[in-house]
C-alpha cells in the first residue's frame, strides 16, 4: 500500500462505507448498553463487572463514542495512511471481539439478557466481519497481521473501558455531590 495515499480513499467504496458507519453502530450499541447497563450490573458479581450509575456509565460510553468518531474521521488528517488502516482495523476488531466478550458469553453464563447484546449480535458482527474480512480477502493484510491488530484492539478497548468508567466514576461524583457548583462559586 502506498502511504502517501490516505487510507480511506485508497479503500474499495464499500469497505469505505461500512469503516463510516462504525461510529454509528458504536454509538447505538453504546445506547443499548446505556438503557439497562446499571440494573444489570447490580444483578451481576462485583467481580465480573463492577456496579456502575447510569451517569458514570453515560459519561463512558460518550468518552468512547467520541474516540470512535475521531478514529474514523478525525484521526486521518493527524497520521499516515498505514497507521490510520491499522488502527481502523484494531477499532474494528475491539467492536468484533465485544460480541463475544462480554456480550454472548455474559448472556449464556448469566441467562439472561447482557445490555447492549442485541446491537452486538445483529449490528456489530455482521459489519465488522465483513470489514474484517474485507481487508484481509483484498491482500491489505495478512491473517497474523489482522490477528494482532484485533487482539490490540481488544486489549486497548478493555483498557479504555477501566479508565473511562473511572473517570465516569470520578465525574459523576464530582456533578452529583455539588463539586462542580463550590468549585464555580470559588472560582466566582
């Protein structure tokens, strides 16, 4: 691949559109999550998934969803064309492996239904199989290279799930116990 090409326009126009639409199953995956994440998780062992506010939970999934739109359309103007693929490829591998992890696994395990399970499977999969496959079927990467990036990509959205939820954590105590109001009369 020439890296003087912009990843996104040396694309074929349909895994182009389908790496556009990412963002937008993102986000209303995250809403499905959103609905019912903090009932679920105070059905659930703290140790699986621990107890989260719909707020803390709210202020997550808008961190993440806002890195999902700048991967995708804000990230190509800040890098080469080589990392943005690679990193459109780990962010489709991170929503690929989410299916599986937590969203099926957590749905048998617990027999009942996982919030955002629904988006994951009839959403998710199909689209990202597809751009998975895509870039692999069309020469642009090899299996080990596409494995590395989906299991890179699971890592860092794992990792940016824990860090998001705390700072939801810490923003959320922050708006609710009226941290914000004193800290802005003070400033005042």
């Amino acid at each position: 691949m020439d890296p003087s090409v912009p990843a996104l326009r040396s694309m074929n126009p349909r895994i182009k559109s389908a790496v556009y639409a990412l963002p937008l199953v993102f986000i209303l995956h995250n809403l499905e999550e959103l609905i019912g994440m903090a009932s679920w998780t105070e059905r659930i062992p703290a140790a699986i998934h621990p107890h989260v506010t719909t707020l803390q939970f709210a202020i997550a999934i808008t961190l993440f969803s806002l890195l999902g739109l700048v991967t995708v359309f804000g990230s190509p103007r800040l890098i080469n064309s080589v990392w943005h693929e690679r990193i459109l490829i780990a962010f489709a591998g991170m929503l690929w492996l989410n299916v599986f992890l937590p969203h099926v696994l957590a749905t048998i395990v617990f027999q009942m239904y996982a919030p955002g399970v629904f988006t994951a499977v009839l959403l998710n999969l199909p689209l990202t199989s597809f751009i998975l496959w895509s870039m692999y079927r069309n020469g642009r990467h090899s299996v080990m290279s596409l494995f590395l990036l989906i299991a890179s990509g699971g890592a860092i959205g794992a990792g940016l799930a824990v860090i998001f939820l705390r700072i939801g954590g810490w923003a959320a105590s922050f708006f609710w116990t009226g941290a914000c109001v004193e800290s802005l009369l003070a400033v005042v």
